[in-house]
C-alpha cells in the first residue's frame, strides 16, 4: 500500500500521526508511504517560528526531517490501527545543510528506513526544493517506553 495511492493534506488528521503540535508542526502533506520510505510536504509559512529574516532554519530543516521520520512511523501504526506512539531524536550523523529556503516555498522530504529493531529506527533523510538538496543525514529515533 502507497500513500501515493491517498494523499494526505489534512493537517488535523496528520497531528494525531506526529508528537509535534502547533505551532511546530513542519510537515503539511503525506505524498507518498512505503513500508520502507516516506515523502513528505512543508510549505514555510512568514509567521512559523522559525523563520528569521524571511528563512526558514537549518533546526527546522533537520526537526522538518525527524517529523517526516515520525510522520513514517505513526502512520505505520495507523495502517495497523494502533495509535501513533512518541519517539526521541536519538543520535544525528552526516547531517549537512546546504542551502536555506525562503517563505512560501515548498520543502519535499524523504525518509528512507535502513534499520528497524526493537523501536530503534536508522533512516537516511534529504529535504529538497525545486529539486534542489536543501540537508541530508541519517537520524536515529527511539519509541518511548511507557
């Protein structure tokens, strides 16, 4: 099943699938969803809370990469009809930001899943614009353990 298949630009319906709230939510659209990968959209609004000087920052480029990362991971857990659980950024590696974007641009994530055991999950993760590499890295999340 792909996410291609049902694009997903529900805003509320994607909070209920990412720990994040407003007004820190940085993904505004699933496009498409793999067992292994997910893309997804961001178009930077002027009042987001990080934009300084009309540029989106290289925090929100790499937290723009942790929500598309738990963005994969809660709607796994909708597909499975479980609720959505909470993870941690556990470790960053090879991140690199090339290139700020601008206000009202639209930032296209993938999340690529190397590795996934025991509520550890290694992805390798690039946020582009107007096919242009913005950030890349690979981020290690965990799942909470309640």
């Amino acid at each position: 099943m792909t996410g291609s298949d049902h694009k997903i630009a529900n805003g509320e319906f994607l909070e209920t699938l990412i720990p994040q709230k407003k007004p820190f939510v940085l993904v505004d659209t699933l496009i498409d969803y793999t067992e292994n990968s997910l893309v997804s959209h961001f178009t930077i609004p002027a009042d987001h809370v990080l934009v300084t000087n009309n540029r989106f920052s290289e925090a929100g480029l790499i937290e723009n990469m942790a929500q598309t990362i738990a963005l994969h991971t809660g709607y796994k857990y909708y597909l499975n009809e479980q609720p959505a659980p909470t993870g941690y950024i556990g470790a960053l590696k090879k991140v690199e930001v090339f290139q700020l974007p601008v206000v009202s641009q639209k930032l296209v994530t993938t999340a690529l899943i190397l590795h996934d055991i025991m509520g550890v999950t290694l992805v390798e993760a690039k946020v582009e614009c107007d096919g242009i590499l913005l950030a890349s890295g690979e981020i290690k999340t965990a799942l909470a353990q309640w």
